[in-house]
C-alpha cells in the first residue's frame, strides 16, 4: 500500500484538483483507492457529493477500528472509496500509522470489508503547524502543486526547509507545476528556472489552468468524467501515468 | 407403504420458499423476486431517494447446475448471462465474474469470486443448462439530493422456456447501508413478502424438473415383505441407471456412466445380498442379465479412470519417461472415442431398449417374480439378520489378517466390507438414519485403505495389459511405452505395498470394543 499526500501551505493552488482527479484515475486504472478529505473545508468530498459526516466530529468516534472503518463511504466510481472530512488530526494520525501497520486490526477489518486499499490519496489542509508530521512520515510521496511564479517559488523554498529542519526526508516532495498559463512569460521563465534548480524532481506533467477543470464545481465529479478528451482530462490522465510509474502504482 | 422420495419437499426439508422478513435478518441476501413490474415499482420515490433506471440491456440467459443438483439442493442459483455468470446463494451475497467462454467444467472458469464460491462442487462434475432464454437486464440507483448513488440495483427479468422470473439484486454501498436497507424493506412490501430464495427460480423457470438422486432413498415399513423392498430397490436403481444415459452418449461428463454402472451393480448386490428373495432359478437368470447389462460399459469405464490418472501419472515419473506416457495416453484417447461410439449405438439400438423395458416391467412390482423362501419375511428382521451375518464375518476375516496373509484374503475382505456397507445403505430408512451413517463412518478408514489397496494393484494389472495389447509397428514408440509402464508399475507396486502393510491397523482400528457395541446394539438379534 501507498500513501500520497496532495499538500501545500498555499490555499486555492490545486491540491483538491489534484487529489479528487488522480484518485479518480487510479481507480480507474484498477488501483484500490481510499480518498481522504483532510481539510474541513471539504472539497473532494463535495466534488465526489458525499456529505461530510457529522458522526466524525464526536471526540470518542475513533475509539475502536469499526468506527474507522464505518466512516468510510463508496464513491459512485468502481475501486474508489472517500473517508470525509472533519477527522480531528488526532485521529488521523491513529488512522494512518494503522493503515501502515499492515497487521494491524484496522487493516484487517477493511480487508474483512473486502476494502484493503492500494493506495491511499490525502487531501491535506493549507497549513503545516496544525498538521501533523506524522502525517508527512507516512506518507511515501507527498505532491505538491506549484503555480508557476515568484511567490510559489518561495512558498516550495519554504516547505522544502520545513523538511529539512524537521528532520524529514526531502525526497518524498513531489512537486508539479499547476494552473499554468501558457499564455504568460512569466510562467514559462519560472518553471524554466525552477526545473533548473530541482532538476529531475519536478514532474514533467503540469496542469494546465483550463475551464475544464474549473467546471469541476458545477459538475460535482471528475474531469475525466465529463472532459476525458479535451485539455483538463488529458493533463491528469499524463499526470497520473507518469505519477503511476514514478511511485510503482501498476 | 411404500413410496419413493422424489418429490422437493421430501428431498429437501425447508424447501417451502422462506418468506422475505426472514431474509431479511440474513443481511447478507441481497436479492428478491418480484411481483410488480420494475416499472411502476420505480415510479416514485423510495424514503425520500430519487429512483434513477438505466437503459436495459438484453443478453441471452442460462441456468445452470450439475447433474446432481447440487447448487439448487445448497440454496444457490447459477445464471449465465451473456457475458458472465451470477451466483444468488440463500445465505450469501451474491456474486458475478466476468466468463469469456462457454466452460462447462467448474475447474475450467477463469479465476474469480464464482469459481471460488463454487469450489466445493464436485470436480468431475459438468454444469448443464437446465433452461434457457432471453433475458433483460436493467440497472438502476437510489440518488439523494446532492445526486449521489446511495444504493444501486439491478433488475433481471428471465423469459425462459418452461417460465419466466423477475428479480431484483440489491447492491450495499460501503457507508450507507441505511438506504440499502430502505431498498430492500420497500421492495418487501411491494413484492408482497415475495421471498428472496433461489427456490423460487427454480420453482419458476423449471418448474416440471426432475431431480436426479443418485442414491434414491427407499422407504419402507418394518414389516414389510422383503421381496417387496428387494423389488422397489432395483426398480428404483433401474430408474437411475436409465436416467443416466442420455447423459453418457452426449458424453457431457465421466461421471453420468460411473452412476450408470454404480446402479446397475447395486442391482446385482441386491440380488446376490438379498439371497432367498426371489427364486434360485430367477437370481442366476437375473444375474447373468444385469452382468450383460454392465460388461459393454467396462472398457469405457476403465479408460475414463486411466485419463482421471493422468495429471498423477505424469508427477509420478521424471520427465524422460513423459514420451512413452504421451504415446499411452494419445492410445486411451483414440479408443475411448470407438468405445463411446459403440456404446451409444448399443443405447440407441432395439435390443438394449427391449431388455430395459422388460426389467422396468419385471420389477414395477412382485406379481411376475419367482418368489423365494425368504420373500415373506418381515425386512426390517430380514435386513437385521442380513447386515449382522455380514458384519460378523467381516470381523472373522478381519481378525485373521496379519501382514502375512496372502493378497486374496485381503481381497476378500474389502469384497465384505463392501457388502456390508451396501446392506446397510439400501435398509438404512429402516434403522435409525443417524445410527447408520456412523456405522458407516465407521468402517469408512478401513475401506478406503481397502479401496486403494485394490486401486493399486488392479492399475497395475491393466497398465500390462495395455502394453501386452498395444500392437505397434514402431518399435522405438513401443520400447518407450514400455519404459514408462514399468516404471508406473514399481511406483503402483510401492504404493500398493504400503497400503497393504496400514491393513491390519486399519482394521483394528474397526474392530474397537465401542464399535463392536455399536454393531451389536443395533443388529443383534433381540432375545426376548
Ligand atoms: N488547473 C486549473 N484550471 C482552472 N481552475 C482550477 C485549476 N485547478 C483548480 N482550479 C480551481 O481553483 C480553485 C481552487 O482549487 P483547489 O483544487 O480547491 O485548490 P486547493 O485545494 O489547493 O485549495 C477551485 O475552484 C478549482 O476549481
Ligand atoms: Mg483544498
């Protein structure tokens, strides 16, 4: 099993974007899914229209493994489940290091519920104090979406010394570049010098800022439900394909 | 007095559909029959979920089970459909896998959740269709207001031949189960407590089926004539062999002329065990009949066991004895193939018709038998004397066996063992069922050594035969088939000589104070 965390300190710059179509494109690739919507706000759970659970807002729901896996919900999509939002981090620090842990009890009563994942997508918060860090522990790639100017470039500066200082291992950042405008010089000159100075770290798939994607709200369900095709769906159909391979996923 | 058990509900207790609210407490039962058409059932609203139906789809349908019955007898139904099978179990979820093919072998399906759930059918047995049609099959869902899929279903509605079933198959989604179970309590009322148990398929697509019972249960009262339970045993045996051949000519699988020849030679037990019954003229011709009856089919039969071997043969010997096996078994192939053909004409020729509807005729009851001394006797005081003779001198032959003892003694008494055990199969309804079946228990260690025993040295014995018997021209084939058959005869022999040294544990093992006591309870004769 393989945990990836969708994450960046920056709001509004992609990660649910990311994280509700890559979930999406793995399950479609037959790849047992679990998505976590991390964040109160709860995007990916209303992009997959499942309603956040107010069961998980009692302190003592995670007491006991059955309550984990209870609060687990279908998608309408084959191999894809969502766990909603409002899990205190707390709790989610129990989840994962259970999810990792594969003798554990939590892990057999998912397989017991014939729901024994293969890889399991976080949807993380724009924050890092209140997130905790053994939540970048477990994870064994954590993405992170940049859009391609000066103030990204200094917030990725920023999580990269975050892992630094804290004693992580800063290989598991994997960065991309999101909303790009193609359009805009300055994009092209940012993610020029930044591939520069990561080199091979940043994924060659970007995401290009496009309606399709943007429509993702008014179509409540991933982008390759609706623009499998057009630009939207061709970019995280790359994306997911070179991801896949990068981090062994088929 | 007498009847013979062939109706569902005598076969099956509990056979009388259960009703939905039971089911209902199985949590895992997710389908139902209906009543309503899926149309108006779906017209409105179902606890405030928008019904949402796809477009049908229509595929042709199956409805398979083996010769025997064992998925309808198990509670579970077997559908075909066009591009895959669907199990309905009485007390499981149901199951679906995807099926390229037309296997008709379970061994034979790709590997899937249906093949596993079907594991515990019989290998050699094949899947047949017992009807067919066209079938149209809908999916649809239970939406909320954000339009997400709380439940889903699909509707299956079967035309077949002999009748026609709807029903619907509901899917739990993992996190809301609630809605599941509003579906599902919806449809109980609207199908008007319509149950959820495969019996009601059956009941509907095949309603005029058969079963087929390979060991028919003959029921008799204690005082009955014992020419007259002889006589409804055979009639009965008759009737499963008959049941069998269209089964063997259509060559659907081995096991339709292994039943054949199991009831025919059963039928010979009876009149060899059953001694008095009928006439000593009458037994001899009767015999000499049923012999006939059964010598065509021995060829056939021994090849099938051979090619049954196969995959063991093959493991046995190193793989520079594989050409000779691979000549052998090219061998067995192409003589099975004239084998069946004679076979088949003999079924369908008018000498073997005539003499099965005279024997039909012959025991449809006793007023054309001869009888013998012992016809009058009451059976259950007959079958009595019978199985405690029996059991009594498989004890003496038993008890002077050690590892010395030559073959043939050993020989006779599995030929005892097997006829005590027939004894107390055909009077079983006479005793106490359960008592029966552990006595039977019982001796079953010391058969099953016995059994091997035997398997072994008969294979070795026919495995010389077929190299005596292969004519070749090619002397360098011959010498290879030669090299592999003797060196599968030492294995056979080993083998051989290894069961026969278990021989005497086994039969101690039979032979216990607790057994004895068992026997004697139930068969001793009561000295008031
Ligand atoms: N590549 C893109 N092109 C156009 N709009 C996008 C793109 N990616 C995200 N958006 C839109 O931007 C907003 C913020 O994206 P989101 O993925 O929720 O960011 P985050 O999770 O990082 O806060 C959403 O309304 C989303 O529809
Ligand atoms: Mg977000």
């Amino acid at each position: 099993m393989k945990i990836i965390a969708c994450y960046s300190n920056k709001g509004g710059v992609g990660k649910s974007a990311a994280a509700v179509n890559l979930a999406h494109a793995a399950a479609s690739a037959g790849v047992n899914t679990l998505l976590c919507d991390l964040d109160p706000q709860g995007a990916s759970g209303f992009y997959y229209r499942v309603k956040p659970s107010k069961k998980l807002q009692d302190d003592r729901f995670f007491t006991d493994v059955k309550k984990f896996t209870n609060a687990i919900k279908a998608s309408d999509y084959p191999n894809l489940d969502i766990l909603p939002a409002n899990m205190s981090y707390r709790d989610f620090d129990v989840f994962l290091s259970r999810m990792k842990n594969s003798r554990s009890r939590l892990k057999k009563a998912l397989k017991s519920v014939d729901a024994d994942y293969d890889l399991i997508i976080l949807d993380c918060p724009p924050n890092l104090s209140t997130l905790s860090e053994n939540v970048f522990r477990a994870a064994d790639a954590i993405l992170v979406p940049v859009v391609p100017t000066t103030l990204s470039e200094r917030t990725f500066e920023q999580i990269t010394e975050f892992f630094r200082d804290e004693g992580l291992s800063d290989k598991k950042l994997v960065p991309f570049f999101s909303m790009v405008q193609r359009q805009k010089t300055l994009h092209g000159e940012t993610m020029a010098r930044m591939r520069e100075t990561y080199g091979k770290r940043f994924l060659d798939a970007f995401i290009p800022f496009t309606t399709d994607i943007e429509r993702m709200g008014a179509h409540r369900a991933p982008v390759a439900t609706y623009a499998a095709r057009k630009t939207g769906g061709r970019a995280y159909d790359a994306f997911w394909q070179e991801l896949s391979s990068r981090l062994k996923l088929t | 007095m007498l009847t013979l058990a062939n109706s569902y509900e005598a076969l099956w207790p509990g056979f009388e559909a259960r009703k939905g609210a039971e089911l209902a407490r199985h949590d895992t039962v997710d389908f139902m029959i209906l009543a309503d058409s899926p149309q108006t059932l779906f017209a409105e609203q179902v606890a405030k979920l928008q019904p949402q139906l796809e477009e049908d789809v229509k595929t042709g349908f199956a409805l398979l089970d083996n010769f025997d019955g064992d998925l309808r007898q198990s509670g579970r139904a077997l559908l075909w459909m066009g591009d895959g099978l669907l199990l309905l179990d009485d007390r499981a979820a149901s199951l679906f896998q995807a099926l390229p093919g037309n296997q008709r072998f379970v061994a034979d399906l790709p590997d899937g959740p249906v093949k596993n759930a079907l594991a515990d059918l019989p290998d050699l047995r094949c899947l047949l269709e017992l009807t067919s049609g066209s079938l149209s099959r809908r999916n649809g869902a239970l939406v909320d207001d954000e339009g997400k899929t709380r439940t889903r279903f699909t509707l299956l509605e079967l035309h077949g031949t002999d009748g026609n079933v709807m029903l619907v198959q509901t899917e739990k989604l993992r996190g809301y189960e609630k809605a599941h179970g509003q579906l599902q309590a919806y449809l109980l009322a609207a199908a008007d407590g319509g149950s959820g148990a495969t019996a009601h398929i059956y009941h509907a697509l095949v309603p005029d089926h058969l079963p087929y019972i390979a060991k028919p249960k003959t029921v008799f009262a204690p005082d009955e004539k014992a020419v007259v339970a002889a006589t409804h045993v055979i009639s009965a045996y008759l009737a499963v062999a008959q049941r069998n051949e269209e089964g063997i000519i259509a060559d659907l699988d081995t096991e339709f002329l292994h039943d054949y020849r199991v009831a025919l030679r059963k039928i010979r037990s009876v009149l060899s065990l059953f001694r008095g019954v009928y006439s000593d003229s009458q037994t001899v011709a009767l015999k000499r009949s049923f012999s006939e009856l059964m010598a065509p089919t021995g060829r056939l039969r021994d090849i099938d066991v051979y090619l049954m071997e196969r995959d063991d043969y093959y493991r046995l010997l190193p793989e520079s004895l594989h050409g000779g096996l691979e000549e052998m078994f090219g061998r067995f192939q192409k003589s099975r193939k004239s084998e069946l053909r004679k076979l088949t004409r003999r079924f369908e020729g008018q000498a073997y018709a005539r003499q099965m509807t005279s024997l039909q005729a012959l025991f449809s009851d006793t007023s054309r038998l001869h009888m013998g001394p012992a016809a009058e006797r009451p059976v259950h005081e007959y079958a009595r004397e019978l199985i405690w003779k029996r059991y009594r001198k498989v004890c003496k032959m038993g008890r002077a066996i050690d590892d010395n003892t030559p073959d043939e003694l050993v020989h006779e008494l599995r030929i005892n063992c097997k006829k005590l055990r027939y004894l107390m199969e055909f009077f079983a309804p006479l005793f106490s069922r359960k008592e029966v079946k552990a006595r039977i228990n019982d001796l079953k260690g010391l058969q099953d050594n016995l059994g091997l025993f035997n398997d072994y040295s008969v294979q070795q014995v026919a495995l010389q035969e077929v190299l005596d018997r292969a004519k070749m021209s090619d002397r360098g084939k011959k010498l290879d088939m030669a090299k592999s058959v003797g060196a599968l005869i030492a294995i056979l022999h080993q083998r051989q000589l290894d069961e026969r040294a278990r021989v005497t544990r086994s039969f101690a093992e039979f032979d216990s104070a607790a057994v004895q006591d068992s026997f004697r309870n139930q068969f001793q004769k009561v000295t008031a």
